[in-house]
C-alpha cells in the first residue's frame, strides 16, 4: 500500500503557496549602490548584510536594535592594517558586540558626523582593490555528529 505523501502538491491557484513573508530592509542601500560597477554578492551574516565582491567578504551592513554602537559598515581587515585606516577613518575603531578589546572586524560608526563620507570612500578603495580591506573566509569545519541514517 502507497504511503501518503506529507507535503502535497499545490496548486498554481493556491493562496497559501504564494504568500510573501516580509523581509528587512538592506541597511545602508547606498554601499551596494557604490559598489554596483564590481558586481559584489550579498549574503546574511549575524542578522546583517555581508558584501563579497568575488570571492572575499569585504563589508557588514550593520542596522540593528541590539547592540547599537555597532552599528553602521564594518570593514573585513586585519590588525595590521588598522593604523593605516585609521588615518583614512578616524571615527573608525573596533566592534565591541564581541567583548574583545580589539577585532580585526573594524566599524565605519552610523553616529559619526561623516559616516555616509567615509563609507563611501571605504568603497572607493574596495572598488580599487585595496589590499587592506577584505578577506577570504576560511573553510568551515566538517561537523563532528553523524548524520543519522534514514
């Protein structure tokens, strides 16, 4: 005997196969914008927006409730380019939604006076392919637990 299936088929006329679930607004739409001509990618990161242009993550959009001084662009760098960016953002400092005192995740802050300016200019440099800003993420560990058997 034929086991019934647990999710049927739809019809095209079906209201519930096409409801729209609501989905945040991209935070800072003006990046992407800037950012256009090199085609970056986007994916979901942490409840924020990441911008990958090829295979690097180069920025977080930032626009939350929790956590609020961290708000606003976060630059994907290293510890040893924080001096020379610092020069070119001097509002720009450390995340602390980590709890570290110094992260190589740097933010360009909402509540600075030139923060539209400065996350601009963040992607003027990333368009020129500024060794500073971006990385290549690491490969994600293969997940000890077994899979389970079907």
């Amino acid at each position: 005997m034929p086991k019934g299936r647990r999710n049927p088929a739809r019809h095209p006329s079906d209201e519930a196969a096409f409801t729209v679930t609501a989905r945040n607004p991209v935070p800072f739409e003006f990046v992407l914008d800037a950012l256009a001509r090199v085609s970056p990618t986007t994916r979901l990161m942490f409840g924020c927006l990441a911008i990958y242009i090829e295979e690097k993550i180069v920025l977080i959009l930032r626009d939350r409730q929790d956590f609020p001084r961290d708000n606003g662009v976060w630059l994907a760098t290293t510890a040893e380019h924080h001096k020379s960016l610092q020069q070119e953002f001097p509002a720009m400092r450390s995340i602390e939604l980590f709890g570290r005192q110094t992260t190589h995740w740097q933010v360009l802050p909402v509540d600075a006076p030139d923060f539209e300016k400065t996350a601009l200019r963040a992607c003027t440099l990333i368009m020129g392919r500024d060794p500073r800003i971006g990385k290549i993420p690491g490969r994600r560990k293969k997940s000890r637990v077994p899979k389970k058997k079907r």
